[in-house]
C-alpha cells in the first residue's frame, strides 16, 4: 500500500482494514518485523481514516 492511496482517502471499509490488520497479527504470531511493522503503521491510519469518514457521513 503505497502512502499516496491514503492521501486520496480509503476505499475500503473500516471493518474490511480491520480484517486486514488481524490477519497480519494472525500471520506473523503477534512479532512483527520492521517491513511489518510499517505495513501495520499504515494500516492503521487507513483505518482511522475510515472511521472518520464512518462518523462524518453519520453526522
């Protein structure tokens, strides 16, 4: 995932990125490396995103 998708805003679900983040938990038995841990960091602010846009569109 390159840092540019998340500048356009996510197009997938909170709940779909979340399953991503748990199956890299799944993957690597909870010990991330530092690639992994990248991939995990810029998940997670996928998921943020997500998650605001979630609440926005409630709002």
């Amino acid at each position: 995932m390159s840092p540019d998708s998340l500048t356009r805003g996510s197009v997938r679900s909170a709940a779909e990125v979340n399953e991503q983040i748990r199956a890299l938990w799944m993957r690597t038995g909870g010990t991330l490396s530092s690639q992994e841990r990248a991939e995990y960091e810029l998940l997670v602010v996928e998921w943020a995103a997500a998650i605001r846009a979630d609440v926005i569109k409630a709002a």
